[in-house]
C-alpha cells in the first residue's frame, strides 16, 4: 500500500525544478509507485526522434512541428499551475491518484 501526503510545497518546489531542469516532455509521479498526474504527456527524446523521422518521411514535417510546439506550450502551462498548487488543488489530485491506485491518504 502507498502512502501519499498532500504536500503541496513538494509539488510546487518539484515544477520549479521541472521548469529548469527536466525534459519538458516529462510527465509528474507524485510519489514512487503512484500514477502519473494528469495532463502531462511523457515523451522520450527517443521517441520524438522516430516521430520527427516518421513526420519526415511521411511529408508531414509542418503539421507534426506545429503540433510538437502546442504540446511543448501545453506542458509549460501545465507546469506553470502546478508551480503555483494550493493545498486544496493538491487534495483533488491526490484523491484522483486515490481513486487510480490503491492509496492512503495522509491528512
């Protein structure tokens, strides 16, 4: 069983660190072993690579760059307000990690 707190300092200071540091392709795991959060797509460099080959070899460069620039632009955002989560924001995430995992809440 995982325990999970509703620290939303944690999450705030994990997104600043996210904004700086990590591949902004990278999805957010609250707490080892629990679901990712939603709204943020995991893509591996590797994985854009084939993509940008297959968009390439396919004719369909501007499309898939427009695309990558939307989604690159969506994850920012999406970073943007988890760096700023309240308490209760976290509460209504953590209970939906709740309702996708087993989980115990801690608060």
């Amino acid at each position: 069983m995982l325990y999970i707190t509703s620290d939303s300092a944690q999450i705030r200071s994990d997104m600043m660190e996210f904004a700086m540091h990590v591949w902004p392709f990278s999805c957010y795991v609250y707490a080892k072993e629990a679901p990712r959060v939603p709204d943020l797509e995991d893509l591996s460099p590797e994985e854009l690579r084939l993509l940008t080959y297959t968009a390439s070899a396919s004719g369909t460069s501007a499309a898939f760059l427009k695309d990558m620039e939307e989604l690159k632009r969506k994850q920012a955002n999406v970073r943007r307000l988890y760096a700023n989560i309240t308490p209760e924001e976290v509460k209504k995430m953590v209970r939906w990690l709740m309702g996708v995992g087993r989980f115990h809440l801690l608060f």
